[in-house]
C-alpha cells in the first residue's frame, strides 16, 4: 500500500516514488516492503532508532545500493533501468552520505569548483555561486587552503557546500546536522533547505536524528520502525494520530517506543538495592 | 610555390656539445682499447684485432644512432613538447607549413649525421648498416608512439600489423634471406607514418594531449580544473566520495566493438607471428592458464567497490541464489575460460596448423574478454550492486577518532 503524503494531487507531483523496497544485510532484514511517494518541493525528514536502516534507505535513493527487492524512481525514471535513465537521474540528485571523503590534497574552492562543473554549472556563475557558499557557511579564509587543514566542522561544511553547489532538484541528505556544524552552520543549513524546498521546488529527503531541526523545517516525517514505515505524514498529523500533543520527540517516542516515557519514570522511582 | 616539407633544416644538426660528448666518449674508448691492444702480450696489429673493441664500436655506434633517432622526434615533435605545442597553437601557423622549430620528417642533414656514424663503423670494422638500422627502426619505433600518442588510431592499427611481420620467417633480414621483402614491409611502414603524420598535424591542436601532461600540482586554477578533472580514472578519485561514484559525467570506459575486433586481431596477429618466429610449440595450457588469470582481472575489476546486495547467507536464506542483476558479472568471465578450454582441445587437435589455429583461438578469447557484456559503463549505471565506500573514508573515520 502506497503510504498517502498530505500533497494535493501527489501522482502528478511526486518527484521521488520508492516502490516495494525491501533490502537485508545478509539474513537480517533492514527494510521491508517500504513504499513512499515525495511530491516535488517538500522537505521530507526520515527519522527512526539507530540501526532502523534510514541511511540504507536514503543509500537506495541515491543510488548507492540496489535493494534487494523493489525499486526507487527519480523524476519518473527508474533508478538502474537503463544507462540513460540513471545518467539523468544522476543529474537531478546529490546526495550527502553520513561520512564523505574529501579529497584532501584540493582546496575546498577546487574541489566545489570541479563538483560544479561535473553537474554542469555555467563557469561565471558556478564560480559565483562557490563563493556566496563560502561566505554562507563561514569558509571564505579557508576556501584556498587544501581541505586536510579544515577542522572535521568545516570538513563538513563544504562537504554541505558541495552538494549544495550542483543545484540539482534532489537532495537526499544522510545526517546534515551532525559531524561538528557550529549553531550558525545549522540556522544557515535549516534556512536554505527549507528556502529550496520551499522557493525553488526542490524536493528533499533527509535523514536526520535532531528533532528541533526536522520540527522547524520539514514538511513532512517518516518514521522508521522496525524494518517498516510507521508514519509518514505532517507534524500536526502525526500530533493528531498519536493523541500526543508535545514536543516530535514525545511524538516519536510514541510511534516507535512508546513505553519510554515509563521507562524513564521506572529508572527514578525503581527503590535503589 | 611554396613547398610544405623541404627536405633540408639546419636546425636538425645535433649540438655541438653533443656532438663533443660523442666525440670525447668514443675517443676515450678507442685510446682505451689501443692501449690494450698495444700492451698485450701478443701485441694485435691493430684494435680492431681485439673483437671487444669491435662489440663496443657496435654498441656505442648503434646507441648514438638511436639516441639521435630519438632525439629527432622528442625534439622536434610538438606532442613532445607542451610548451611548444601552446605557442604553436596561438601562432598563425597551419599544417601546410613547416614546423617553425624545425621538421620532424626526415632532411638530407640526417642522412649527414647517420652516414657520419656509418663511415666511422667503416673505419672502424663495423657494420656500417648497424647505426643505419638502429636509427631507422627506433625514428620509427618513436613515431608509433607518436602516432598514438595523436590518435591516429588508424595509421597505429596498421603499424600494429606491420611491426611484428618483420619476425616472420622469410619477411626478418636474416641471412640467407633476401633483404627486400624487409625493405618493403620497411617502406610500407614509413609510408603508413607519413601519411598518419600528415593527418595529426591536420587535427593540430591536440588538446586531448593537454589534460594527460598537466601536472596534479599545477593545477591551481577554474581553467585548469575544468580540463583536469575529466580526464582520466586517476582524477577521478579526486571528486571525493560518494561523487566519485555517482557522477553523471564521469564515466568507465568502454571499448567500441569495432575497437575491440581490430585489438582481437592484433593480438591473434603478433601471437602468430612470434609463434612462427620463435618456432614454439603450441601451449594451449598456458592459454588456459592466461585466460583464467584475465577473467580473474576481469571480474576483480567489474567486482571493485561493488558489493552484491546481499551475501551468500542472504541468498540462500530468501532462496534467491542467482541475482541476475548482479551475477551478469560472472558470465563472461565463465564463457571465457570455457572457450580457453575448448580453444585448447582444438589446437592439440590441429597439427601443423597449429600456429594459425593458436592465434585465431587467442583472437577469439580476446573477443569474447572485452566485449562481452556488461561493458563497464553498463555495469557501473545498472548493476545491481551496493557500493562499498572507499578504505579511505574509513581511514578518515580513524583519523576524525583520534582527534
């Protein structure tokens, strides 16, 4: 069963389709059966316990792994199915796994600059647009120094930049908000994905584990359990389903464990031995 | 009328430095052996008494002649020389004008220098043919490469099938053989240079040349990132993960049927003439034994970072043992080595005709290797595999640890 997204008229617009995924490392099962439509232009938060398979599923949308079973489709084209359907799917997608590497040796403006041209970026306004990055995110003295001179924060910041700089229409985002991002680094990332999202139609799907980020900006959750989709819908809808009317942790812990708030009152009450 | 090539420079002349060099380097070698002549017990008549002398008259004859051969070409060559070859693209020049630094093609000066060496191997009771023949085949033997090196892809195939029928019996300058059936494989091959010559000074400038010289430190600039980072596999490490993995332009490449036919019929055509050369016996074992040795390449190569999607476990857990998405790999590999295998039961089989019979099952194998599917490009864009991130994300996970 396709799992309803709040979008109006979500055939027409869905821009990542995930159709009967299922996918296990070796006997162990990590998704099941997952079925997901995203429309076009929304900010969509995966979210779930660790180990749940969020990053295998974001890994399956980007192309990193093939399911075992099931099929993603980009922008109507099927992942895999044939070598111009992945090209161009490769075109409209980036993707930021949890650990990129970057290459040490370049300096972070090379690196953004090559990245860009990979996806085409007119040079004047690719080299334009590398150094509103740099000053966004706070690189700008650091932008012509080789990347190993960076702090892991900064590493982080233009591995950001540089899925930010193909100006694709997909972003599939595995964990932005970890890795050492300063506070300003994380107002500056919540307010341009949610301003792409929003202003330019692109459509996002992140994996992310801070619940104020994923409350402030995302247009819709999903929330992994098991190796299934528990909820996939708005915030107020996920309050209004679960009966719960907190904080998204309270709402997640609900969905997914919702004996924790007892556990936590048993761990003080419980008469010490 | 202007004539294209005239067919003197003195531009060509060597240095005199070098020819100094040469000088002092073979007198000292000619005093050297006059006085072992002199002081021996049995004093000879002359040095050329002592056959030592004459082997090292021969070996530093032949060398100068190819050390000039060589320098001829890397000299003059613009492919040679970057520096040059950026000049030479902004000048008004064009390819029906002479090279302004000086000719590539032979001039009656070097017929000068390689006489000079042939009249001292007169002199000095060596073959005079010796330097003639070093510097002929190795000013060939460079502008192959050269030729390569320009993409004449046409004029390198069919010096690729010239170059070994010199070994064949009957054709190599052996004697009792005849030298003129040498000449003229000789002669077909300088035509196939000239004219292969002709058409990359026409596809001057040779920008392809650009990105595989320009060094990984230079590259400092947009411009030069912009050549640099298409270029080759090497680079591509360079785009970081997962980029390196998911561009949509950067691509493995892939061997064109046709390219792939022409490379089977080269292979089948030096094997069999260095079989019939050298006389061999057949070796369908060591045929076998090559082929499974490329198939292992092969498949290491296919295999590289990409994971199936699930593990033997997995499959047989869910009864899914074949994944064809994945398992495509094996097939060419496996169709190879059956192949070696029939190939090699056919050569027992086939008599004298054994050397025809061993090359055209080494063109096949050839054949079957690099063009049966998937080819990479295919592979890497609908394979159904789980890529593996590099050792070296891992390593940086150690090194963010130890911070």
């Amino acid at each position: 069963m396709m799992i309803a997204s709040d979008g109006s008229k979500p055939e027409r617009q869905r821009m990542i389709n995930i159709v009967d995924v299922s996918h296990h490392y070796g006997v162990r099962p990590v998704l099941s059966h997952i079925n997901l439509s995203i429309p076009k232009g929304q900010l969509v938060a995966v979210m779930g316990p660790n180990g749940v398979g969020k990053s295998t599923l974001l890994g399956i949308v980007a192309g990193i792994t093939s399911p075992a079973r099931g099929y993603v489709e980009i922008g109507g084209l099927r992942r895999r199915s044939s070598e111009n359907a992945e090209i161009q799917i490769r075109k409209q997608t980036a993707y930021l796994p949890d650990h990129p590497w970057l290459p040490e040796s370049m300096t972070a403006r090379e690196w953004l600059l090559a990245i860009g041209q990979l996806y085409d970026i007119e040079s004047e306004h690719l080299m334009d647009h590398v150094n509103r990055l740099l000053d966004l995110f706070q690189l700008t003295d650091k932008g012509d120094s080789p990347i190993r001179t960076c702090s892991n924060g900064q590493k982080k910041k233009v591995a950001i930049c540089g899925t930010l700089i193909t100006e694709v229409p997909v972003l599939v985002l595995d964990e932005p908000f970890t890795g050492g991002l300063d506070p300003s680094a994380i107002l500056v990332l919540t307010r341009v994905l949610r301003h792409l999202a929003d202003n330019l139609g692109v459509t996002i799907l992140m994996a992310s584990q801070v619940p104020e980020t994923v409350e402030q900006m995302a247009h819709q959750v999903i929330v992994l359990s098991g190796t299934r989709v528990a909820a996939y819908d708005t915030l107020d809808r996920l309050r209004a389903k679960t009966g719960c009317k907190g904080s998204l942790p309270e709402v997640f812990a609900e969905l997914v464990h919702p004996q924790t708030l007892e556990h936590i009152d048993s761990y003080f009450t419980r008469p010490k031995s | 009328m202007k004539r294209p090539f005239p067919f003197h420079s003195n531009l060509v002349w060597p240095a005199p430095g070098l020819v100094g060099a040469f000088v002092v380097i073979y007198g000292l070698v000619s005093v050297y052996f006059w006085l072992i002549a002199q002081t021996a017990p049995e004093p000879a008549r002359s040095t050329f008494d002592v056959p030592e002398a004459v082997s090292c008259c021969e070996i530093i004859l032949g060398f100068t002649a190819a050390l000039y051969a060589t320098y001829r070409l890397l000299r003059f060559h613009p492919a040679c020389n970057p520096g040059y070859s950026r000049w030479l693209k902004l000048s008004p020049w064009t390819a029906d004008r002479p090279l302004p630094a000086g000719p590539v093609h032979l001039v009656w000066q070097d017929a000068v220098v390689v006489g000079a060496l042939a009249a001292i191997g007169i002199w000095q009771h060596v073959n005079p043919l010796l330097p003639v023949t070093a510097f002929i085949f190795v000013y060939l033997a460079w502008f192959t490469v050269l030729l390569a090196f320009t993409r004449r892809w046409g004029s390198c195939l069919a010096l690729g099938f010239l170059w070994p029928s010199l070994m064949l019996p009957g054709i190599a300058p052996v004697p009792p053989t005849s030298v003129l059936p040498a000449i003229c494989v000789v002669a077909a091959m300088a035509y196939v240079i000239w004219y292969g010559y002709r058409q990359s000074l026409k596809a001057f400038p040779w920008d392809f040349i650009k990105t595989a010289l320009r060094s990984r430190r230079s590259s400092r600039s947009a411009l030069d990132i912009e050549v640099r980072i298409p270029s080759a596999a090497g680079t591509l490490f360079e785009l970081g993960w997962p980029f390196f993995v998911l561009s949509p332009k950067i691509l493995p490449p892939t061997i064109s049927p046709r390219t792939n036919l022409a490379l089977g019929a080269l292979a089948g055509w030096w094997s069999f003439c260095i079989i019939k050369a050298s006389q061999m016996d057949p070796l369908p074992e060591i045929i076998v034994l090559l082929t499974i040795v490329a198939a292992t390449f092969r498949l290491l190569i296919y295999a590289a970072g990409a994971a199936a999607p699930f593990n033997i476990l997995g499959r047989i857990a869910t009864g899914r043992i074949i994944v064809p998405g994945y398992d495509k790999i094996y097939a060419t590999p496996l169709a190879v080595v059956v192949a070696a295998m029939l190939g090699g039961i056919i050569i027992k089989r086939s008599g004298a005709w054994y050397p025809e019979t061993e090359s055209i099952v080494i063109a096949i194998l050839w054949w079957v290797l690099f063009g049966g599917g998937p080819t990479l490009r295919n592979w890497a864009l609908t394979g159904q595999f789980r890529r593996r991130a590099p050792a070296i994300v891992n390593s940086n996970r150690q090194m963010i640890k130890q911070v």
